[in-house]
C-alpha cells in the first residue's frame, strides 16, 4: 500500500538526526553554507552542543535530498562554495521537530566537575589548586560569552530574541559555578581565627 504525503513526511523526517536539525535550523537563521555554520556554531551554540565539520555536510547532504533546504554554487575564485537556503518544507520541519514533546534529558559532561567529585583523594593543597582551576575556567568562559554578548544582542535586534536567552542561561550556569566555587574556598580553606591573647 503506497504511503500518504502525510507518512511519506513522517518517514523522511525520522531519519533526521539532532545535528540534522542543528544545520536546518542555522540555516533558517539565515547561515548559508556549511563552512559558515561551523564558525556560527563556534560562537554560538558550542558552549552547550556542538558538531563538527563531519557531521555538517553530510546533513547538507540528507537535508537537500529531503527538499529541506536548496542548495546552489556559489564560487568564491577558485574555491567551491554551496549556499543553502531552508524550504516552505524545510521550515515545516522545524517547527516539528521544536513543537514535539519528546524526552529532553540534560547531559552534563564535565571533567572538572568529575575531578572535583573525586577531590577528598588528594591532599588539601592540591584539591584547593584543582578548585581554583575549575573556578578559574569558568571566570575564562564568562569572559567569552560576555564577548559575543554583543553580537547576540545584534541577532535579538533582527527578531532571533532566544540566542540572547541562551547565552543568559549560560552566563548564569558559569557565575553560579564561581560563586560556588568561592563559597566553597571560603567555607574550607578560610585562615583560621587566631585565638584572642590573654
């Protein structure tokens, strides 16, 4: 029995991965080719998810034969260049895929967190220096997206507003990782009161 359009729809966006969608949705923000989706996710959604140049153009590839998105060559001198444009389709997807009420668990992979937890096997000092490292990154990383805060604010300006939202979600996670940090340097590692002299 031949497959509705609806099912043959449904088929076609089952096979589509979350870096699939990654890719459909920088490009309905208006980033063309998959050299520029890398740099945007760089600066943009790598702090939270991120994908690499392999995954990027096969998705190209799966999201262009599904009419998700059309392609055309845009040479720029000598070097090949395809720029890619999101569909009515491609659009439609989308949307799906962000309207659809699936399991949406939190992975949090953090070596440092990791080393922090196991911390108590090493001597005070040391698990002192580890915890100024961990605090450390994060002062580092509040650091970059302040600089892209800018940007982001730019991109809200356009009408993309949730960006913004997301690089505030990041800031908050990383002051919250400091101030716990600090707290936690205050709380056991403080210098002891010297006894008042008789």
């Amino acid at each position: 029995m031949p497959l509705t359009p609806r099912k043959r729809k449904a088929a076609r966006d089952e096979r589509l991965a979350t870096p699939d969608y990654v890719v459909l949705g920088m490009i309905g923000l208006g980033i063309r080719s998959g050299y520029d989706i890398k740099e945007t996710v760089e600066s943009s959604i790598r702090f939270f998810w991120t994908i690499s140049r392999a995954q990027i153009y096969p998705s190209l590839k799966r999201l262009e034969a599904a009419k998700l998105v059309a392609g055309r060559s845009e040479p720029q001198g000598k070097r090949p260049r395809r720029d890619f444009e999101i569909t009515a389709a491609g659009e439609a997807a989308l949307r799906q895929w962000l309207s659809n009420e699936e399991a949406m668990p939190f992975e949090l992979r953090d070596v440092g967190m990791l080393k922090l937890f196991f911390a108590d096997s090493m001597d005070r000092s040391d698990a002192r220096a580890l915890l100024a490292a961990v605090a450390r990154r994060s002062e580092e990383r509040l650091y970059e997206l302040g600089a892209v805060e800018e940007t982001a604010r730019a991109v809200a300006a356009e009408g993309n507003e949730f960006p913004l939202l997301t690089l505030h979600m990041g800031i908050a996670f990383h002051r919250a990782m400091l101030e716990s940090c600090h707290e936690f340097d205050r709380l056991h590692y403080a210098p002891a009161v010297a006894a008042p002299r008789s």
